[in-house]
C-alpha cells in the first residue's frame, strides 16, 4: 500500500477507497471472522497489514470504517441484482 503510517492524517480518498476495498476483499470481511465485530475486523486488518497509526487513530480509522460501511450498503443495494453480491459474507449475511 502506498500509505505509510507517518502519513496517516494525510489520506487522500483514494487511498481511503483502496484501503476499503482491500478489506471488503481480505478474509477479515470474510466468514472466518464472522463472529467479530466488523469494527474489529478493520482494526485487525490494518494493523496486521502494518498500518498500526491508521488503526489506532480514531480519527482517521472512523473514515476508513464509514467507508467500508457505504460500500457495504452500496452493495447491499445491489444484491438483488447481482448474483456475485450476493457471495460476499458480509452482503449473505445482512440480506437474509
């Protein structure tokens, strides 16, 4: 990743988008984790990736995790009428 942890409070939205959707597609947002809290989940990730500033700054971890949630939501949307949402753990899960 392009993001550095002495560059955490400088995320620019791409990186935040990335980093969205980079956890969207690890097995942390995957069923082997779906007894965690998805906030945990995040959390885990960045810091097991080496972006530990990132995962402890409040801050900028919120951004990253409202991201992650409107993609969630943006798919959840769509899972009606895309069968490849409709895989995904966390999409399964929230629309039965």
């Amino acid at each position: 990743m392009a993001v550095s942890d002495g560059e955490a409070r400088l995320l620019p939205d791409f990186d935040v988008d990335g980093l969205a959707r980079q956890f969207l597609d690890s097995d942390y947002a995957g069923g082997g984790y779906a007894t965690r809290s998805l906030d945990q989940c995040l959390h885990d990730f960045l810091r097991r990736n080496g972006l530990i500033r990132i995962a402890d700054d409040g801050d900028v971890f919120n951004i990253i995790f409202t991201r992650v949630m409107t993609s969630i939501s943006a798919l959840d949307r769509t899972a009606e009428q895309s069968p490849a949402a409709r895989t995904h753990p966390r999409i399964a899960d929230s629309t039965r």
